[in-house]
C-alpha cells in the first residue's frame, strides 16, 4: 500500500503545532498502524530528520497509551479497538490518513503526537482506590458475597484502560465515562462502599479542577470507547453524587 500520511508535528506546549505530509510505501495491509508509523520514522531517521513522537507500550490493547486521532476518529476506524490493534487493511492503496493528538485543554501536548494524560491520574489519586489495613487482616475475596449482577457491571466498569479516547470525542472534552467507570467500579462492590461518598465527591471535585468540560448527552463516548464502557456508568456515577450530597 502506497499512503499519503498529514501527520500534526508540535515541538512542545508552548509552540504552536501544524500538519506535515509524508509519503509511505510498501506498507502490508495486515501491519499495525503502530507499525506503519515505525516504518515512517524509520524512513525520516534515514532521512536525517526528527522521527515522529507518538506514546505506546504493551501493543497488545492493553494500556490505552497509544492515543491517536486518526481521520477524525479516536484510535480511527473500527469498533472497539485501540490504535494498536487498528490494521492498514482498514485503508485504501492511495488514501490519505489524517494523524493526530488528542485535542482537550486537560490534555496539554508535550510533543507531536503525545499528550499529557496525567490529569486522570490526579483524578484516580482522589477517590480511585480502596483504603484497607493489609497488616494481617484482609478477608479472602471468595469469603464476600456478591451480587453475579453486580460483579458483571463491576467487571465492566473495571475494563477501562484510561486511554482518553472518550476525552477526546466528546465536544466538551468531558472526563465524565472515565470518572464514572472508575466510580461505578467501586460504587457496586461492598468493598467500596465504606467510602463510595467521600469518593465519588472527591473524584468528580477534581475532574472539574482539571478542567474537563461538561458531558454532551451525545454518547459519542461510549461509541469511540475501545473497551465499550456504558452511559449507564455516567447515570451510576450521577446517583452516587446525588446520594453523597443529602446522606
């Protein structure tokens, strides 16, 4: 495959950014699009030029790090797939693929293609967890009963990786599918619950700090999600705020 690739190159946050056209060929339609943007910087390392800067790690649609914006689309075409699971067959000889950051003011880019994500990480550092004494006393898992119901919407709150894709669909830049998830996670197990009003106050206090925008109601989230957590979790997420607000 022969591809024209308008790739958005930015040196840091306080400069400003624009789109630059490269020209790949040969490329397999069964590589990765992880793998075709190694081949360009390959080609530009030859070259004596600066290679793209773009985030990944496991490649396996695992750690949600590799955050692209590809033709319009979070992590680009496909359902429920990272852009390291995305494949060059999703293109056509000939295309032209547009290639860039993802764009919310939470998320500041560092350079090219990688952006700050650490938002998310102040926003798990409020609430995310569970406090429990280890020393000696933690009960076996299998010894507390719950809920199948509960366990399976647990589990799939549980699937988010974090990656920021529903950050970057929605219009407002809304972190509200990520907190929620996070939230929703806790709020269905027992073991969350000694704290689930302290948490979801703290959490949803800091995501608005960060500066994520409201949610837009569209579901544009939920669909570019690669893990296809539900708008059921944000519905979750607003109960338990309501309910630690007047408990």
């Amino acid at each position: 495959m022969n591809l024209t690739l308008k790739v958005w190159r930015q040196k840091s946050d306080k400069e400003k950014g624009k789109m630059e056209t490269y020209q790949v060929s040969g490329i397999s339609p069964d590589s990765s699009f992880l793998e075709m943007m190694d081949i360009l910087n390959e080609q530009l390392i030859a070259e004596d030029k600066e290679p793209v800067a773009f985030d990944h790690d496991c490649r396996e649609g695992i750690c949600g790090s590799c955050s692209m914006f590809i033709n319009g689309e979070a992590h680009g075409p496909g359902e429920e797939i990272t852009t390291c699971q995305l494949h060059m067959r999703e293109f056509k000889d000939g295309e032209t693929v547009y290639v860039e950051p993802w764009r919310a003011k939470a998320f500041p880019v560092i350079k090219d293609l990688v952006v700050d994500r650490s938002a998310f990480d102040r926003v798990m550092n409020a609430g995310g967890f569970i406090s429990v004494n280890t020393s000696g006393n933690t009960q076996d898992a299998n010894a507390i009963p719950i809920d199948k119901h509960d366990a399976d919407k647990a589990f799939d709150a549980a699937t988010c990786i974090g990656c920021g894709a529903c950050v970057a669909t929605c219009k407002n830049a809304s972190a509200m599918l990520f907190v929620s998830a996070k939230v929703s996670q806790l709020a269905l197990l027992p073991q969350g619950k000694v704290e689930a009003k302290e948490r979801v106050q703290n959490m949803v206090k800091q995501m608005d700090e960060e500066g994520f925008g409201n949610c837009s109601n569209t579901g544009a989230c939920e669909v570019e999600c690669p893990k296809g957590i539900s708008l059921e979790n944000i519905a979750r997420m607003n109960r338990e705020y309501l309910k630690s607000g007047i408990s």
